[in-house]
C-alpha cells in the first residue's frame, strides 16, 4: 500500500489513548489498508513494531515482527503478527531491564523495565481471536507497542534518565567503559606481581 510518515516525539497524537476499532470495522477495506500501511512502514523504517497511532491514526492497531533486522542482530525472532484491540496481562512479577529504541524517537535509546513474561490477546484484522504466552524480547516488543495505544513512550517507563541517549553518543560511552574495564583486568596482574612481598 504505503508507506506513511512516523510521527515523533512531541506531537499530540502520540500522547492520546487510542480509540478501540468498532466491530463492524473488522475486516473492512479501511481497516485491511491501515495494517498494510503499517507493515509496508513497519519495513521501510526497519522497525520491530508500529502502532496505528505512530502514524497519525488513533485507532488500537498494532504490527510487529522480528525476522532478520539490522537494529536488533541479537534479537529472538518474532512472528509477524497484526493485533486489534490488543491488551496485555504480566504472567508472574519478574521484570527485567533492557535498551529500547523507538521510530518516534529516531537516533535513541533508554533502559526500559518490562515484565518478563505475559500474556497478550487481541484480534486479527478479520476478527479473529489471538491469544499468546511470551516471553523475553517478544513480550518487550508487545508492551511496547501497546503502550503507544495508551499514549506512553518509552522514556515514561524509564527509572533513570541518565540511562537515555543519543545511539552514538551510547555506543561510545559504552566502548570506552569496555575499554575501560579491559584495561583495568589486564592491569591487575602486573600490579600484583609489582606488589612487594611480605
């Protein structure tokens, strides 16, 4: 079909919860072209999930997929998967942290909590029923997601802003703490050996 402009950060749609899709909708022309555009997006952006929402469409349609995507080279493949009035229940209280980016907030990631395992349920854009236990990155991928519905980012979700950049500016940091720490364990045993004895 096409692919649609991804709204960013800031703008008002993506801070409104959307609107559930009417029964009568399910299966209908619209509804088919907007999961289209959303998956045609979804690629062109090389994302992982887009929300209706994320396009300027206030309506609780999601997609997401994780097959081989330079973004996530480590992430656990996910079924394609289109979702209709999706929600979303945790299966036990363990959460875990892990770095998120979004297409809303292009060029940045945060350290995002969210619940390890859960169970999602919605429809298929025809209307018929989901329902799924996950875990891992896929349930990271689902709660995301969802939460553009409720009109979250991301960055609501984080504890510490100081773990939320600019990727580069991440990725350097990072490697001059690797570098950092290699240093530090390769210095360790010279000092040792350095020590006098006793």
């Amino acid at each position: 079909m096409a692919v649609r402009q991804v709204l960013r950060m800031g703008h008002p749609v993506l801070a409104r919860r959307a609107e559930p899709v009417p029964e009568v909708e399910l299966g209908s022309p619209g509804l088919l072209d907007l999961v289209e555009d959303l998956w045609d997006t979804m690629r062109a952006y090389e994302g992982a999930g887009l929300a209706a929402p994320q396009i300027g469409v206030g309506l609780r349609v999601v997609v997401f997929a994780v097959e081989a995507n330079p973004r996530y080279p480590e992430a656990e493949p996910v079924p394609a998967t289109a979702l209709v009035n999706p929600s979303w229940e945790p299966l036990g209280p363990e959460m875990e942290e892990a770095w998120e980016g979004c297409l809303s907030l292009p060029g940045l990631r945060g350290l995002v909590p969210r619940y390890r395992r859960i169970r999602y349920r919605g429809l298929d854009p025809r209307g018929r029923e989901l329902v799924r236990e996950v875990e891992g990155f896929h349930a990271r991928v689902v709660q995301h997601e969802l939460d553009h519905l409720d009109g979250i980012l991301y960055p609501q979700r984080m504890r510490d802003l100081a773990a939320f950049g600019f990727e580069e500016e991440l990725q350097r940091r990072w490697e001059e703490e690797a570098r950092a720490e290699a240093e530090a364990e390769a210095g360790e045993p010279r000092a040792r050996e350095a020590a006098p004895s006793r």
